[in-house]
C-alpha cells in the first residue's frame, strides 16, 4: 500500500479546488450570480488559498505561511455559513468574517513557536467546526421550505462539522502524535473529509441553482412584463383552482373585470410612455388595494381581472372604488390633466352552478355597462341565473 505524504496531499488537494473553482464559476456563477453561488466560490478559492500557504509552509519553510492558512481557510468556512445563511435571503455581514479569521491567524502565530503549538490548531478546527455547524443549522431551518434541494447539503455539513469538532477534541485530549488520532484524524482522513465536503457542497449548489434559475423562468413566464401582475393564461389557471375550492368550500367568491377610460385618448396625447405609465399605475393600485391571497391579471391590454376570495359583489365594489382613488394617487400624468379612472363590472358566485367562464362573461357584461353608464364607476352584474348579484 502505497501511502501519500503531506505535500502531496496538499497538492493533490490544491488542484482539486483550484479545478472545482474554475468549473464551479464558469458553469454555475456566471449564469446566475446568485449570492450563494459567489459565496460558494469564495469558500472554494479560500480553501485553494490555504493549501498553497500550506504547501509553501511545508515544502520551502515560509515561517509565516502556516498560520496565513489557518486563516484562511477560517475564512473559507465563514463564506460556506455566509452562503446557506443567503439561501433564505437572511442578512449577511462580510466584515463578521474577518473576526474569526484574523483570531485564527494571531492565535497561531503567537503558540507556533511555544510548548502549546498545537494550541492554533485546537483553535483552527474548533472555528472551522463552528462555522461549518452554523451553516448546517441554516439549512435545516430551510428544510420547511425546499429540503428536497438542501437535503444532502445539510447532511454534508453536518458532518463534515462532527468531523472538525471532533478532531477538536481528539487534539485536545490525545495529541497529534498519538496513534489512536492518526488513525482517526490524520492528515489523509482530513483532506479526504474536506474533498468530500467540497464534492457534495459543490454538486449540491449547482443542483440548487438549477432548481432557483428553473423557478425563476416559470414565473417570467407567468407574470406580465410591464405590471408584474399574472399574464392572462396564468390567472385563468390559478382562478379555476381557487375558485373550484371556494365553491367546495362554501366560500364567496368576487370576480372583477376592469377596463382604463379613455385609455386610447391618453396614449395619442401623451404617447406610449405615459399609457404605460398608467397602466402600471393601475396595476400597483391594485396591490394596494386587494389581500395577497386574491388574484390579479392583465386580461389584455388595458383591460384586468381580480378574484377576490371571501368576498361578495358589495364588497368588490368597495374594493374596486378604492383602486380607482388610489390610482389618481400614483399616476404621474402632467399636473393640470384629469386623473386617470378605471371602470369595474363585478358579479360574485352566489350563484353555485356558475363556472369561472360565465362569471367572467357577466362582469364583461356589467364592465360594459358601467362604461356606457359614463366611466368611472362599478356596476354589479348578473349572475347565471338571472337574479341580480347585489
């Protein structure tokens, strides 16, 4: 059996992280530049970094390099914790990663040359096992949310900072020279933790940006570009489920269409920048107006759909007037030129037998009279039956 010793080991393991870096931001990174990805790469180049102190330690006898590495690779742990800790969009403080690193490094360099040299190394693996256990404890805290994605992730550091922080203890009670610890923590078992680590962490991320990026184009897709509010197919999606449920439920349901006034006469005025304007306007009215649990759409150009849930035709008016009045607020149309205004056709599924298509053909309805009506109001409509919804 053929026994590797510490240079090479540490050469071995400094042109795998160099590598995995050099893949790892090419082919994740820069096609996303996702927080946690940059901070993965930060931790892999600290962890490339640390091996060349270590080897220029090792190999040429730079007397200040050992103690470099250790903080360095302190370093490269925070970024790990850094990096599960963004997953969640949890706030992050960079200059907190210098703390520990720089404790490493004075700890080191001030035991190296003593009878407690092994001192930095107890001190090394115990911030290494801390940070590395911080950032298994955010990843379970996510594991409500997207464990799927973070499962091996978590077990990863997990165990990887049961490993560091038992290697702790074994330094501090049994000493680098005893049997017993090489065997178990020795130069070889280390590295091949840490390659190990690197391996899932690595594979497990691309996974989870894959996963992010994949999220991301599927609400592209089902949001319309100029509000944000749902696209037309998406609302008819989400609005068929929800209210399916609600008939189930026993649950009142408010369908609204809503169409801008004079919308024409304002884009020939003021041109297309201004209309859009409106329009956005309009859309975050919405916003303001309606509970996160309803569903608002751009039906088609300057015409909307909202389902209210919980809510009856009365009600939807009251909400309906209340866009209107805030829309006047956030238009941003010349000073002196009449507020923009909006008008609303609302039916309610009091009805039980009236499917989304025929609500929506009646608030047309209703939206319609309200426009020949003169603008700028809401009208109840009808519902299938024939009764008024109000």
């Amino acid at each position: 059996m053929v026994l590797l010793d510490r240079s090479t080991l540490m050469v071995v393991f400094a042109v795998m992280t160099l590598t995995m870096l050099v893949l790892f931001y090419f082919d994740t990174y820069r096609k996303s530049r996702a927080p946690f990805a940059g901070w993965w790469c930060g931790a892999v180049a600290s962890f490339f970094l640390a091996a060349a102190f270590y080897f220029m330690g090792e190999v040429q006898g730079v007397a200040w390099s050992p103690s470099a590495g250790n903080g360095v690779m302190v370093l490269g742990s925070g970024c790990v914790w850094a990096g599960t800790r963004s997953l969640a969009g949890r706030r992050i403080r960079p200059w907190l990663l210098g703390i520990p690193a720089t404790a490493a490094v004075l700890v080191d360099v001030a035991v190296r040359y003593s009878d407690h040299a092994r001192l930095g190394s107890i001190v090394l693996l115990a911030l290494m096992g801390t940070a590395i256990g911080l950032a298994s404890v955010e990843l379970w805290r996510e594991r409500a949310e997207s464990w799927h994605l973070v499962r091996s992730l978590a077990v990863a550091t997990a165990g990887c900072a049961a490993y560091y922080l038992s290697r702790t203890v074994g330094l501090a009670v049994l000493g680098p020279a005893d049997p017993l610890f090489q065997v178990l923590f020795g130069t070889g078992v280390t590295l091949l933790m840490a390659m190990v680590l690197l391996v899932v962490v690595s594979s497990s991320i691309t996974s989870l940006n894959y996963a992010r990026r994949t999220e991301d184009l599927k609400e592209l897709a089902s949001r319309d570009g100029l509000t944000g509010l749902l696209n037309r197919g998406e609302f008819m999606h989400q609005a068929h489920r929800r209210l399916r449920a609600n008939l189930a439920a026993g649950v009142d349901t408010a369908i609204v269409m809503a169409d801008l006034d004079r919308f024409k006469a304002i884009n020939d005025r003021f041109g297309h920048d201004a209309g859009d304007g409106v329009i956005r306007a309009f859309a975050d009215a919405c916003r303001s107006a309606v509970r996160d649990v309803d569903l608002v759409g751009r039906y088609g150009g300057e015409e909307f759909a909202l389902l209210l849930d919980g809510v009856d035709a009365e009600e939807g008016v009251r909400i309906a007037h209340r866009i209107n009045a805030s829309m006047a607020e956030r238009s941003s149309l010349p000073d002196g030129v009449e507020p923009p205004t909006a008008s609303f056709g609302v039916v309610d599924s009091r009805d039980r037998n009236a499917g989304l298509q025929r609500l929506l053909r009646e608030a047309d309805r209703a939206l319609y009279e309200a426009k020949a009506g003169g603008r700028n109001r809401a009208v109840i409509g009808f519902t299938a039956a024939g009764a008024p919804a109000g």
